[in-house]
C-alpha cells in the first residue's frame, strides 16, 4: 500500500467489502457501533439504579439527540468541506477522550444523572458529526449497484453489535460499577480511531486552501445549497418527513421498554440485556439475508412498509404481559428499522449527488433528530405525570403505522410516476 490507504473502486460484481480500505472503515464503524450499543443500554439501566424514574431516563436519551438536532447540520457540511475518513476519525477520538474524562470525574465523586446527561451532550455532539462523514464516504468505496448490500453489511455488523452489546451492558451493570460501562465505550472509539489511521478518502470534496474551509459564510452557503436540494427532491423530503414522524411518536422508546421491562414485568437488568439481545439475533438474520441479495428499487415502498411492521411492534410491546411477548415485540421492531435503514441510507446514497451528500445526510439526521428530541422530552415530561408507559406505546405504535401506510402509498404513486415517464 501507499503511504496512505485510499478507496480504490471495486471491480465490477465484486461485493462490497473484498477491497483493503473498505474492509477497514466497516471494521472501524463495527467496533464503534459495538461500544455505542453496549453503552446505549448501560445508561438507561444506570439511570434506574441510581434511582432515576422514567421521566429521568427519558431526559437523560434528549439529552443524546439534542446535539443531533444541533450538530447534524454542521456536520453535514463538515463531511462534504474536508476528508471525510479525517473527520470520522477526529470524531472518534474526541468521543473517546469525553468518555474517559467521565470515567475519572464519576470515579472521584458519584454517579449523577446531571452527570450522565452531560456526557451524553457531548458525545451526542461527536456522533452526530462522525455518522454524515460515515454516510457520506461509504459510496465512495463501492459500486453504485451494491450501496444496498453495502448498507446492509454494515448494518448486520451493527446487529452483531446489537446482540452481543445489551447482553453485556446488561451484565456489567448488575455486578460492576457504572465507569466500568462508560470505559469499555471509550476503549471501543479509540480502537476505531487506530483503525483509521492513515487512511484518507481518495477525492476529498473541500475547496481548495484552508482559508476556504474556515470560511464562515461559505459553511453557510453550503448549508444552504444542501437544504434547498433537501427540498426540492421529492423522494429525500418524503424520507425525511417519515424519520421525522417516526422518531416523534417513538419519542424514548427505548428507556420505556426498559423501564416497563424493570417495573411492570419485574424483569432484573440481566434479563433486559437478555431481551435485546434476542432480538437482535433474529434480526442479524434479516441483516445477513439483505447483505447477501438485496434488492436496489422500490425504496419508499419497502420504507413504508417496515414502519408500519414497526408501529405494530410497538403497541404489542405495549399491549403485552408477558416477556416472551414483549421479546417477540421487540424482534419484530428490529428486523423492522434494520430494513428501514438500509433503504433509506441506499435512497439517500442513490439519489444525491455526491458532492451534496454529507450535507444531505446531515440536515436528514438533524431534521430527523428533531422529532425524536421533542418526542423524549413529551414523555419526559407527560409520564408518571399524565400517561402510563405501556399506553405511551399503545398511542407510538399507532402512529406509526399510519404514517408508515401513508408512505407505501407515496411509493406506489412514484413507481406509477416513473412507468408513465
């Protein structure tokens, strides 16, 4: 190799994954994904022993989408300004040095839920940065045809992140201390940083000269420009308005699940990892089944039909008494956003220009972002209070599938559209 690794474009029919640079940056975004859903779980269930209530755990999950609502924009603009592979491993390190500060300061004095808040504000702030640089090298990496399959092996390696992550958050929950848990999330981002070390993307997007990529006003005029192409492509607004929607009635799904798992079923922290890591099981085989034949047309329409697949899962999670329910609830839901990532991350990479990308990507996650902070500090602020959490779920799981019928009818339209075309 030279003296950096580049993307080199792979042969035709080759699959996604066979080419060196490839191979690193999955590997680097797997391990990161892992320390993230270990981490995911770990501070909710933290949140409850330490005493928190519902509302607290949900606060505490606003508090990680906040920065995505924020810095999504920024990010967006940063990825398409600057090497994109330099960014995402910026990123990394910067998580990495957040987590371990935290571990310090929690390890001289306690526990806090102020403090959890906090340190999900900044890591929220890295992520929300490193996830448009990550969507927006991805294409360059590997053929147009494969962006589907490509998507979907990252997400597989995501849903082996999600099997095996819970069960240990989990586990070390319930028999080691909370820095434990927030030390293994930083170890994992710097072992992503040193994955990426000396690889560079091989056509970087920036202006040329460095007073261009501290321009204030061209960030700003860049930002423009991507969301007026955000608004103008019928197909990425439809995208957006459905994530959008998604992430509101879901609001904080997840504290929910494992606060009803922990209150209403009785269920210990052990067994909450348990759950998600069953469900991810089964998923991984919907990952590794779209890895292997996915197919790259009719995006809105499968979209559309995984959120109302979704919706379904959530009032049954809410709906349901037992845990063998809630687990096969909660399988369904998984397999679910799994299909719906893939599609709508292929849309976006299919669609979009690729100088526009990381903006595009960017102002999508903020945009999206939005709803799911709004819909946390609703029920942040409307459970214990107003609603119980099962009928919270019961109302999400509604939602959603009506928003999710409403988008395979919009895909129907476009399929009719493009034929008459």
């Amino acid at each position: 190799m030279t003296a950096h690794d580049v993307a080199l474009p792979p042969a035709p029919g080759r699959r996604p994954g066979l080419t060196r640079p490839f191979a690193r940056l999955w590997t680097a975004y797997t391990v990161n994904v892992a320390g993230d859903e270990f981490y995911a779980l770990a501070v909710p269930l933290i949140v409850y022993e330490v005493g928190g209530t519902a509302g607290s755990m949900s606060l505490v999950f606003a508090c990680s989408l906040l920065p995505q609502v924020v810095m999504g924009f920024l990010g967006g603009v940063l990825a398409d300004r600057n090497d994109r592979i330099t960014a995402l491993r910026r990123c990394y390190l910067v998580s990495a040095l957040v987590l371990l500060c935290a571990v310090a300061a929690f390890s001289w004095t306690y526990v806090s839920v102020a403090g959890l808040a906090a340190v999900a504000l900044l890591v929220g702030g890295a992520a929300a940065v490193s996830a448009a640089c990550f969507d927006s090298a991805l294409p360059q990496f590997v053929n147009p045809g494969l962006l589907s399959r490509a998507n979907a092996m990252t997400e597989a390696s995501r849903t082996v992140c999600v099997v095996g992550g819970p069960a240990a958050a989990g586990f070390a929950v319930a028999h080691f201390a909370p820095q434990a848990t927030i030390l293994v999330n930083s170890l994992t981002f710097v072992t992503a940083f040193a994955l990426l070390a000396r690889m560079k993307q091989p056509a970087p997007p920036a202006p040329a000269g460095p007073a261009a990529a501290a321009d204030r006003a061209g960030h700003l005029r860049d930002l423009a420009t991507g969301l007026r192409y955000l608004l103008s492509e019928r197909r990425i607004r439809t995208g957006i308005l459905t994530s959008t929607l998604i992430n509101l009635v879901f609001g904080a799904y997840e504290p929910m699940l494992v606060y009803r798992l922990r209150s209403d079923l009785g269920a210990g922290s052990g067994t909450v990892g348990v759950v998600f890591a069953v469900a991810g099981a089964v998923s991984l085989g919907v990952a590794v089944l779209l890895s292997w034949k996915a197919p790259s047309r009719a995006f809105l329409t499968v979209m559309g039909f995984s959120v109302v697949l979704q919706g379904v899962s959530v009032a049954s999670a809410g709906l349901l008494t037992s845990l063998a329910g809630v687990v096969a609830a909660q399988t369904t839901l998984v397999s679910g956003m799994l299909v719906y990532t893939v599609y709508w991350r292929s849309l976006r990479q299919t669609v979009v220009p690729a100088e526009l990308l990381g903006r595009v990507a960017g102002s999508c996650r903020s945009v999206a972002y939005c709803g799911s902070f709004v819909g946390s500090l609703v029920s942040a602020a409307v459970l214990d209070r107003f609603v119980e959490v099962d009928t919270a779920l019961l109302i999400a799981g509604t939602a959603a599938v009506l928003t999710g019928a409403g988008v395979v009818g919009q895909g129907a339209y476009e399929r009719r559209r493009g034929e008459a075309a």
